[in-house]
C-alpha cells in the first residue's frame, strides 16, 4: 500500500507540527545530551490520517484489489480504529466481488460482504526510526458473524488487504524534509545548522498502544547549555510592525472563526462556540498587550492567557475534535496533540530563542514579518 504511513508522510503538514513544534519549546537552562518528549497520536486522528491517504474511493472506501474491468474487487470501508490488549484496532467492512466478462458483460461468480478485524503492534525497529504496525491477528466474518470459509476470498484478504494493512508506518527519516520546512517557517536563518543537529537526532523511544491513543516518547539531542540562547527581551512592536501585525492578524482571525463556526456546526455543538469565540477574542486582547506594551515589571499577558485558557478549553475541544465526522477533525486533532504538549513545557522555555511569553511573541512577530518581506 502507498500510503502516508508507509511513505513517512503521515508528519507531512499537519502531523508534523503536532509532533515537532514541542521541540521548539524546551529550556536551554535544563537541557541534558538528550531531551525526551511524551505524545499521544489520538486513534481518531490516526484514523482520519488513514482515511484521508487509502480510503479514496466514493462514500469512503479503498479499493485494494481489482481486475480494471469492473467485474471483480476487494473494497474495505466505514474504517473505525480503537486500542485492545495494548494493541491497535483495525476494524473495516468488506465487499468482495469476482466475476468474469463475458460478451462486455460482468458474470458475477462470488458477491461476498462482511467485516475483516486486524489487531496490529506498535513496533520499533532497531535504529529507533520508523513506526511500524504489523499485523497480529486477523478475523474476517459475514454479516452475520459467521467465520469466512470461501478460500477465494480468504486469499484475497492474503495477499492484498492484510499487506496493504501492516505497511503502514511512521518513517521519521522521510519526514525529517517536512519538519525542516516547518521550522524555518519560524525561525532565524542563522539556527539553521542547529536545527539539522536536533532533526538528525530524532529517535522513537517507547511506543504503547492504549485504550484511547497510541502513546510515543520521541527522544532528541537538544544543544548543550554552553550553546543555548540567552533569553531574548523584545522591544514592543513599533507602529508600522504593529499595522503589519494587525494585517497578518485579520487574516488568521478570519480563517479562525470560519473554523469556530465550521467545527461547531459539524460537531452539532453550540455550547462550544460562545466559549470559542469569547476565547478568540481574549486572544485578541492579550496577544496585543503583549505586542505592544512594555511589560517586564508585571504578568505577562501572553503567558497568563496561554495556560490559563488551555486549561479550560482543553477538555472541551478535546470532546469536541471526538464528535466531528471523517477528516473534518484532523486541523482541530493535530492542534490539541501539539499544545497539549506545550502546555506541559510552558515552565521550561526554549533553546531557539522562542518561548511562550511576550518577549518570545514579539521575536516570532518579527521573524515572520521579515519572511514576509523577503
């Protein structure tokens, strides 16, 4: 199977950020040869990673077999994927199909349906660097539970769907372009070469397949503290970065509340959008102060926002990315995945000069208004 998984692409964008950005985080100060950071890949954003790659078919389905005729093939759909005995749960509909033609016409020999259920191991291999997921059990049964018995089929499934199945998997050395691309996004051109040292040095530690997520330890060499950054106070915004700022900012305020508005009408969730949209606006609020105003002799509005609305929101988009149908969920996911992360380091601060905090928001302001302009 030629899948996101097996390509290392999975991290490609979204998942690359939920699983890097926390890299950008941790404190020079506590810094030891290596860093090790704890994440969970939620199975619905697994699932909708899966779906998104393999499932292209009409109303959701993969074809992983056919004859280019029309007349035989092998569909899986309505994928769902959980945890069970510390291992991952594939369960998918079947729909098998052999015929021959005859005439420009489809003979049909075999029209099977049932439901195929593969358990499959989060795996390690030795250099610490690819994800993988074999397959350890297999059951395929009809409709009505019943245990297949037709050797066509069960051959079928053999050889294509429990391949296509078991090569899934996470490469971070294919990735490791992506996360490139990501970080330079945000930050200086002169980190770059330690940004190559840290990329090169990324390494699955642990990985266990729990009752709601497939928990992962991802394990990186951060630089020494004799080569960390100082802390890096920001002047405020003058008035012509602030009308920059304001510009960038009207854009991803729009995209925001058009997102506001699409979660909760597709998670048929209103009680979260006042919530939303009152938290769109403290952003506003604070990222603002923080921006332009001097604020070294009191709290730091932007570190008081960010903990303090994480903590309260945090269970609630968590329900709410658990509600919204097929990818619809994955920016939502991906989002939650990696300021969960943040959050838990928010104390520690960062070895690139970015942190949460006033003084980090103005550097990361101005790196990315200088990117603009070049």
């Amino acid at each position: 199977m030629r899948s996101n998984f097996n390509q290392g692409k999975v991290m490609n964008k979204p998942t690359t950020f939920a699983l890097i950005l926390p890299l950008m985080l941790c404190s020079a100060s506590s810094f030891a040869k290596q860093i090790t950071l704890p994440i969970d890949l939620d199975y619905n954003l697994i699932r909708k990673e899966v779906l998104n790659e393999l499932y292209k078919g009409e109303g959701q389905t993969a074809e992983v077999w056919s004859d280019k005729k029309g007349c035989s093939y092998l569909k899986l759909s309505d994928l769902k994927v959980s945890g069970q005995q510390q291992q991952i749960k594939l369960q998918n509909h079947v729909q098998a199909r052999i015929g021959a033609s005859l005439g420009g016409k489809c003979l049909k020999l075999i029209d099977w349906q049932g439901n195929l259920e593969t358990l499959q191991k989060p795996t390690i291999n030795k250099d610490k660097t690819v994800l993988s997921l074999p397959i350890t059990q297999v059951n395929v049964s009809d409709l009505q539970g019943q245990q297949l018995n037709d050797p066509k089929i069960q051959d079928l499934i053999t050889q294509f769907v429990a391949p296509a199945l078991s090569g899934l998997k996470l490469d971070l050395n294919a990735s490791r372009g992506d996360i490139e691309k990501t970080l330079h996004e945000y930050l200086p051109e002169e980190q770059v070469g330690e940004v190559l040292i840290l990329l090169n040095s990324l390494r699955f530690t642990e990985v266990t397949a729990k009752e709601n997520a497939v928990a992962l330890r991802l394990a990186f060499n951060a630089p020494t503290a004799s080569k960390a950054h100082p802390k890096k106070v920001a002047a405020p915004l003058t008035e012509v970065e602030q009308k920059q700022w304001q510009a960038q900012w009207d854009k991803w305020n729009t995209f925001l509340t058009q997102s506001i508005e699409k979660a909760v009408d597709d998670a048929q969730t209103p009680d979260l959008k006042a919530a939303l949209t009152e938290t769109l606006v403290e952003a506003k609020v604070a990222l603002q102060a923080g921006l332009s105003t001097d604020n070294s002799k009191g709290e730091d509005p932007v570190r008081v926002f960010f903990t303090d609305t994480w903590e309260r929101l945090a269970p609630q988009l968590k329900e709410l990315s658990h509600q919204l149908p097929e990818v619809k969920a994955l920016q939502y996911v991906t989002f939650i995945a990696a300021t969960d992360v943040m959050y838990e380091l928010e104390k520690i601060g960062a070895p690139f000069g970015l942190e949460i905090s006033s003084d980090g928001l103005r550097n990361l302001a101005r790196i990315i208004l200088a990117k603009q302009a070049s």
